[in-house]
C-alpha cells in the first residue's frame, strides 16, 4: 500500500485535532514541515555516522582491521543515500544505518 500525501496530511490534521481537512489551507503548511523534518533527519543521519565513527575507529582498527575500511565505507554509503532520499522515497536505494542499533545487537 503507497501512502499519499493527502492521507498523511489528514492523518496530521487529526493528530493535531483539526477534523476538518482543508488542502488549501494545510499543503503550504505540511510540505514546508516536511522539508524542514527532512534536512533535519539528513543531519541527524550524518552527525550520528560521524560521532559512532569517532568513538569507535580505533577499536574498530585494532579489533577488526580486516573489516575496518569495509565498515567506513558502508557507513559513508549509507549516509549518502540517505542524504540522497526524499521524504517519500529512497531514490538510490536504502542502506541498513548500523550504528543506530542497539550495542548488544
């Protein structure tokens, strides 16, 4: 099933109490927080990358130096497509963001 943008507009006018849907009054609205949200998530995505990378490039190095540029690079191509992506789609295709995972996983 594909969401649409009205549905997702309506779903966000009810969230926010406001029952009655009126695209003329709501798109402008909704389509700027949806870009807003976006870059926001897209910084997000490479200040995370960044800081796990920080923390953990050494011990990576030290531990895994097998894997250690294998594991770079699938966190910079993962930050790419996603820096990439719309708010609806991932145009070059979707990476798995490993270092949000839980560190137990």
């Amino acid at each position: 099933m594909q969401i649409t943008v009205e549905w997702w507009d309506r779903r966000c006018c009810f969230i926010l109490s406001t029952h009655a849907y009126e695209p003329a009054s709501y798109e402008r609205v909704f389509n700027v927080f949806r870009r807003w949200m976006l870059k926001r998530w897209k910084q997000n995505v490479e200040f995370s990358w960044k800081e796990w990378w920080k923390q953990n490039e050494s011990e990576i190095g030290q531990t895994n130096p097998l894997y250690y540029l294998l594991i770079k690079e699938r966190g910079e191509i993962a930050v790419w497509m996603a820096k990439a992506c719309s708010f609806w789609e991932w145009q070059l295709g979707s990476a798995v963001l490993f270092w949000r995972w839980p560190p137990h996983l």
